[in-house]
C-alpha cells in the first residue's frame, strides 16, 4: 500500500518500510508513532484527510543536518554577517498502512 503524510507542515509519499527524515519530535528513539493526518491512499483521496485511516511508524533516532552557512552583506557598507544552521531531525521508518 501507498501513502501520502502530512507531518510537520510537510507531506510525505510512504510505502512500508519507508525510511523519512522529518521534522524533530518529541518522543524517544524505539517508540511508535502513529500519523492520522492521511491524505491518500491507494489513490482513495480525501477531503481534506480520510477518515478511519492512520499509518503507524517507529522512531529510529534523532539527530541534526549538515551545517549551512548563511552569509549576508551590503557592497560598500562594510556590512557581513556570517550564520551557521543546523536542522534538528528525527528518523522515522514506516511500519504499516491501516484503512479501519
């Protein structure tokens, strides 16, 4: 079974198995993770999400992405500003796919 997420603001195409990067949560590496916000699935659509349908995945870890570098400056003003970032993440992978 195939389908698409809504998590963190962002949506996601899943199958079992998948593995996904998304926005950090709060619970603990080892523990299930149960998304009800389903938009599709097997092509069934809804409006806005369906009803009676949760796909379950497992915490895997926690961590943070690579380091980008912001650089900000204004010519002839003597103006830089250097900024580092680094996104915090949690790894997910998908366990199964319920229609109730």
């Amino acid at each position: 079974m195939k389908a698409i997420i809504e998590t963190g603001g962002k949506q996601y195409y899943v199958e079992e198995g998948t593995e996904l990067y998304i926005e950090k949560l709060d619970d603990e590496a080892g523990k299930e993770i149960v998304f009800d916000k389903v938009l599709m699935i097997d092509g069934e659509v809804g409006k806005p999400y369906l009803n009676n349908a949760t796909v379950i995945g497992e915490v895997v870890k926690h961590g943070k992405q690579k380091k980008i570098i912001i650089f900000k400056y204004k010519p002839k003003k003597k103006y830089r500003k250097k900024q580092g970032h680094r996104q915090p993440y949690t790894k997910v992978v998908i366990k199964t796919i319920k229609v109730k």
